[in-house]
C-alpha cells in the first residue's frame, strides 16, 4: 500500500511538472538574451552558451528566483550558438543566431527531461519521460562491470528493479537519453 501511494504521489508530481509547460527563453534589445526567473520552478539553474562548434564560452549557476538574467553578447561575433538551461527535472537546449544588430532565437526549444531515481530497500525505481526517444538503463559494480542493462523505446519510463540478488557493495545506475546519460550511486 506505502510502494502504491508513492508511485501515485509520483505520477501526480510528474503530471504537474510536465502540465506546467516549457520555459521560454527570449531575447530582448538590439545583442541580449533574457532568461526569465518565473518560467522556472527550481531556485537554481545551470546555463551554458556554446558556440557552433560547441566550446562553451559561458558556464554558471544561476540563482533564478533573485531576478531575470539578462546575457549581452553584443561581443560575440556574429553566428551561430546555443544556450542550454538545466534545472533538477529537465535541460532546455535553443539555438539562436548573431547578426551585426540583433540575436535571433530559433523557434524549436529541445527538452530533455532528467530521470527520478529512488532507491528503498531491495528496490531501485527509475521515472523518465522519454518524449519516445530510445533510452537505456545500466547497473554497473564499483568495477564497472555491467551486472543489468536495459534498453527502453517507449514515452515514459516507469520501471521498478529488484536488486536483492545483487551481493553487497557499491553500484552505479546509468539513465541515457538524446546523447546525455545521468548517474547515480547506491549501496546494496
């Protein structure tokens, strides 16, 4: 009954989230890009700026709730970049494209919504919306040997995992999804 409530508790939390819709990222001015503090839930945020070939020319943490944060990149030359945004759910990528006057946002914002993983007792649950991109599942030993692998081709992810037959010790869950693969350790 406590396993049922949660997953309910879950999937109620997920609906919200993902009901809320995306966070824009809009620009202003003649060369700004403005990131706005009330399209985000979480107080923290990471934002990366990458050129085209894909060096990263700004990285920081960003506390949201503060204010809007306004990027000027009146001295980037002109071409194309993308901005990333993460927070704990998910990673919003846009590109957008510098021109002698003005910066251009794409239309298409690309999601990437991050995985819950929880582990209790002999069970490891993981919750991924997928958005029906290919996605896999690793558990791998602290010698890296993968000891469970699991390759998933649906919207969402709800899978429960028993690992009580695991030995004692110290493991790695990998989740991937769109070229980006998130970890977390747990001890059985």
């Amino acid at each position: 009954m406590k396993t049922q409530f949660i997953i309910l508790l879950f999937s109620v939390l997920t609906l919200n989230v993902f009901a809320t819709g995306v966070p824009s990222i809009a620009f202003a001015n003649n060369k700004a890009i403005i990131i706005k503090s009330n399209d985000w839930k979480s107080n923290v945020v990471e934002v990366e700026i990458k050129e085209a070939t894909g060096t990263i020319i700004l990285s920081e943490t960003l506390n949201i709730k503060k204010s809007d944060r306004k990027y000027n990149l009146k001295n980037l030359p002109d071409g194309q970049y993308t901005i990333e945004i993460a927070d704990d759910l998910k990673i919003l990528k846009q590109q957008f494209y510098i021109n002698k006057s003005e910066v251009v946002m794409s239309n298409e914002v690309e999601t990437t919504y991050k995985p819950f993983i929880t582990h209790i007792g002999n069970n490891l649950d993981v919750n991924l919306m997928t958005l029906g991109n290919p996605s896999f599942i690793n558990i791998t030993d602290n010698n890296n040997n993968i000891v469970y692998a699991d390759k998933q081709d649906t919207t969402a992810v709800h899978k429960r995992y028993d690992i009580s037959s695991l030995t004692e010790g110290t493991y790695t869950i990998t989740v991937g999804v769109k070229g980006k693969s998130f970890s977390k350790d747990f001890t059985k």
